[in-house]
C-alpha cells in the first residue's frame, strides 16, 4: 500500500476528531465532532461535503447541547444517514439525523436503548442473510464506569430507526468500538477493540441466523477499527483502518485481514491523539479520513487529547509496499499551483528582468507562467514591499537597510537600471501592486526574508482578496508556523539548502522540519535532494519543490524525477523542456 495524496480537510485550531466518510450522490461526505477537547461537553457534530476531496463546504452542525461524537455515515440509494451518540456525563444515547438531499437534516432523534452505543451501523440492501436490512454490532454498556460489564451485540432493523438484538457476540476482555461486514456467502465478521485482557483485536465470526459466534484474538491492538472489504464478494482479504500503538505512541494505520491475520500495510502521518478513521473504495484507490494533532505538537502548550487537532483524508494505492516503487505524486494541495510540474519563475523572469520588479513578473505572465516567486520584507513604516536582499544596495542605485526605510524614501530608488539601462526608472514594488498585477492570472509564492512580518504579510493578501492565490515559502521555521496559524487557508512550504547526507536519517530529519511547521512542501536547493529525501517526501505525503535550475540539462533531470515545482531565473526554458514531452 501506498499513499498518494493528504489533503487536510479541516483545522479550525478546534479538537477535530472521530471522522467518517462516505460516498453518496457523485459527492464526498466527511463527518467528524468539533469540540475543545477528546471529551467535552461541547462536542457538536459536523457534516462537510467535497465534488474532489480537495475543497470542503459545511452542510450540517448537529447540536443536542449534550457531548455528541463519533459520528457515523450511512448511505441508502435514498438518503444519506448520520449516527452519533450524545453523551450528558452519565449516559450515551445513539441519534440519528438524516437527509434525503444533503442540504435540510432531520432533528437528531434517540435510536433504540440508552448504553447501546450503535458504533457503525451497516446497511445490507434489500433484506437478506438473515432478514435484515440493516445490522449492527453494538456496544452496551449496562454500567458506564465499570468497562468489565460491556459487551457487544448483534442488532438488526428493517428500517434502520426500530432495532431487535439477534444475539451476543463477545463480552470477554471489554470489547467495544467494532464493524461489521457481510461477505457474498452470507458469513458475518465483526471486528472489535477490546480494552481489557491482552488488549488486542476480537474477530468474530457468524453464519446465518448469526446467533452462534467463533472468536479469534488478532494479536494486534486496533482501536475504532473499520474495515472494507477488498474482494468482489465481501469477504477476506479486507483492509482494516485504526488507531496502532507503535513505539508507545498513538498512530493512524491500515492492515490487511487475511486467513491468517492482521499484516501491516501503512502507517499514515499521525502523532497524539489521532485515528478513528472512515474508508471507501473509489477508482481503484482507497480514500480514508482520519483525525491527528501531529501538525500542532511543537505548539506551545500542547496537550494531547485537548486543543486543536485536524481532519485529513488521504488517498491510497493499494498496491506495493511503502517502500516500492514510490514516485513523486502531488500527494498535497498546492493551492493556487495546479499544473505539474509547477512552472515557476524565480523573483520574476529575472534572467532578463530585473528580480522582483513589475516588469519581471509582467514578462513571466506573458510566457504563461504557472507561478511568480518574489521575496518581502517591511519597511520602516509597515509597509511589505518585494526585493531580496534585506538592503538596497545590490539592485538599486541607494544604500541601506529597508527596515529603516520608508516607502515614500525606497520609491524614489530606480530598481531597473542595475540590470540594464533599458529599466531605468523601474521603481520598488509593494506586495500589494504585485497582487493586482498579477490578479488570477498565476500563483505567487512570497518567501518571507524578514521574521516577524508574516501579520503584516497576511493583512495584505487577505485585503487584496488573494488568500486562494497565494503560497508562502520561508527558510525561517517560525516564520511558516506562524503563517499557518494566523491563516490556515494560505498553504505554505518550508525552504532549505537540503542535505548532502544520502542516509535516510537526514531525509527523515528534513521532512520533521516540514510537518512540524505545518508545512505541505519541501522547498529545496536541487543539489540538496537525494534519493531519500524524495522518498520520504512521497511517504509523508508532502509535495517537491527544487530551485533554482538555469540549465537545460538540469531541467530535464528533474522534470525526468517527476519534481512537483520547479523555480527557475529562465522560466523559458523549462516551458521548452517541457514541450519536448
């Protein structure tokens, strides 16, 4: 298995958590609980839905004022249904809340007994295999601080509202957070967390009237375990998603269930408190959303469990292993920066042009760039204006820092004529003029050279109505996490010189640098990436960005490695390279 593509789909610095997913009506529908921490008293549920998996509207908020979590997706061929339990302090009670057009939402109402948590419950069609259309493998907790007294049953419904216990399905070692699936046969699977005994994972399994159980122990731990089925006739192999225990730690992870057991596919980026995934099969790939907070771990006062966590939905291969044949997939949302590889024209086409002047940019809109880069820094009087280096000295005829520097005193500068006399008079440009230059005709990347700016950076794009036009690149790892919390909409990657070590300890190292800055690029030198490196990237599911190449051989070789973005002082000649095919 391998991972393709993760996209986050929600993070509103909120504890996002307890995701499901489904498919309904040529549309995508993300469910999860938004709260201030694992358990609160808070907790709403939301309903999001998506035509590509990338942009995300909210369609649904359901609120019963009690802790509502763990919401579950159930699609019929005539509506789409949301399960969830409400929780006051002392008892959960399952609700239901559906809808038959994706827009109005029914009142969440109380499904069947209070303590019977119906933890996913699956349609099966047309009544069949027993003669239900609907079944569940329930959790019931008689006590709900005395785990030794749960135990899971096996409910079933003709209309998914009005539910009738057919029998128990395991009560040893605590069992509780389970799914279930029904292969062509007619043979049920249950699989279960357990939270006593060895702790691992129950599978169970029944034939019609499934009234008698065989259980075997996984000997692997799976928390919120949900499983889809890989067959054509529903049955084993099956891939399993949920939260793993690796090195102590709380992971997202995927397994294959086979005659022989739980094996290891992929461990998904994730750290804190995470997993509780949904999964769908969907041309050929497997799409799984799933909550973490590694992304918000290096923030000062990190809890885990309390405090933000996001929501992510990845696409999968189900082929390979992690380690074979990865290639360079677009894996994250590049923003403004559609087409690959990224064409894009560092400070402007400033082969020809003076760097970071209008006229350089102008030059890299008529070649048809996909995207400018230019460098900021604040002058003296707060205002973000483009040049590179942090005084005026190398590309105008002035001298001295820019921070100490008005705009009024850098626009009497001439920008232009360093570079050639025929720009005499080119004049200093702010991020503001380079934006309405620019307008929706290419992506800018704004590297930010001056920490301590990115407030002043944001203020402006969001004036100019540029938030999905933008990208930040900033060698300073603050200066990128800074960024992504004060604007999460404004996707950023984090630049560097690379590494010269080929080990995949140094790729590693990198690619901790980007994750922890929120970061969804690695932006580095093209000497600096190794083998490894472009690896690692891949399995992070991070997007490649090299710079600066000039020569054509170099082009080549990385259009060749299948680079996501390519910054180049002759944008030209790429645009030609790639032209060759």
């Amino acid at each position: 298995m391998k991972l393709l593509r993760l996209r986050t789909a929600y993070d509103d610095g909120r504890h996002n958590a307890f995701t499901d997913l489904a498919r309904w009506r040529d549309a995508w529908w993300l469910a999860f609980r938004n709260g201030e921490s694992h358990v609160s008293p808070d907790g709403d549920v939301l309903v999001l839905r998506s035509e590509d998996l990338s942009t995300w509207e909210r369609v649904a908020r359901l609120d019963t004022g009690e802790d509502d979590r763990d919401p579950k997706l159930l699609a019929t061929d005539d509506e789409l249904r949301v399960y969830f339990a409400s929780y006051d302090g002392s008892r959960f009670q399952t609700r239901l809340s559906r809808t038959d057009d994706g827009s109005a939402w029914t009142a969440p109402e109380a499904i069947y007994k209070p303590n019977v948590w119906l933890w996913r419950p699956r349609w099966a069609g047309p009544a069949r295999h027993g003669g239900r259309a609907f079944w569940c493998a329930a959790y019931h907790m008689p006590d709900v601080t005395d785990p030794s007294s749960w135990h899971v049953d096996l409910i079933g419904s003709d209309d998914g509202v009005t539910w009738k216990k057919r029998s128990l399905v395991a009560a040893e070692h605590c069992p509780d957070e389970c799914d279930l699936w029904i292969d062509g046969r007619g043979r049920m699977r249950v699989i279960a967390r357990r939270d006593a005994g060895p702790g691992t994972a129950l599978l169970a399994e029944a034939e019609p009237p499934y009234e008698e159980w065989t259980l075997a122990d996984l000997g692997v731990v799976v928390h919120a375990p949900v499983a889809l089925a890989e067959g054509a006739d529903g049955g084993l192999p099956a891939w399993v998603a949920g939260r793993a225990i690796e090195d102590g730690a709380a992971r997202t992870a995927i397994w294959r269930l086979g005659e022989d057991g739980l094996t290891h596919a992929l461990t998904l980026p994730s750290g804190g408190d995470t997993s509780y995934p949904g999964i769908v099969a969907s041309d050929g790939k497997i799409i799984v959303s799933y909550y973490s907070q590694h992304e918000h771990m290096e923030r000062p006062g990190y809890q885990q469990g309390s405090g933000p966590a996001a929501i992510y939905v990845a696409e999968l291969s189900p082929g390979g292993t992690p380690e074979e044949g990865v290639a360079l997939m677009p894996p994250a949302d590049l923003g403004p920066l559609k087409s690959r590889p990224v064409v894009i024209a560092h400070r402007g086409f400033s082969g020809m042009a003076p760097e970071n002047t209008l006229v350089a940019f102008r030059q890299a809109l008529e070649l048809g760039c996909d995207a400018i880069e230019c460098d900021v820094h604040c002058t003296a009087d707060g205002h973000v204006v483009i040049m590179h280096d942090a005084t005026v000295d190398r590309t105008t005829d002035g001298s001295g820092p820019i921070s100490g520097m008005t705009l009024a005193e850098l626009k009497r500068l001439d920008a232009g004529s360093w570079k050639d006399a025929a720009y005499a008079g080119e004049r200093v440009p702010t991020l503001a003029e380079a934006l309405r230059l620019i307008g929706d005709r290419a992506g800018l990347i704004i590297e930010i050279k001056q920490p301590g700016i990115e407030q002043a950076v944001v203020d402006v794009v969001r004036a100019e109505g540029a938030l999905r036009r933008v990208f930040v690149f900033s060698f300073y790892h603050e200066s990128v996490k800074r960024v992504r919390a004060i604007e999460p909409l404004i996707p950023c990657g984090w630049l560097t010189g690379g590494t010269q070590d080929p080990s995949d300890e140094a790729a590693a190292a990198l690619v901790d640098q980007v994750l922890t800055a929120h970061a969804s690029m690695l932006a580095s030198h093209y000497q600096g990436v190794t083998d490894a490196v472009k690896r690692r990237v891949a399995l992070a599911g991070l997007t490649l960005c090299v710079w600066t190449l000039d020569e054509e051989e170099d082009l080549r070789t990385w259009v060749a490695a299948g680079a996501d973005a390519i910054g180049s002082n002759w944008p030209n000649k790429l645009q030609a390279v790639l032209r060759e095919g």
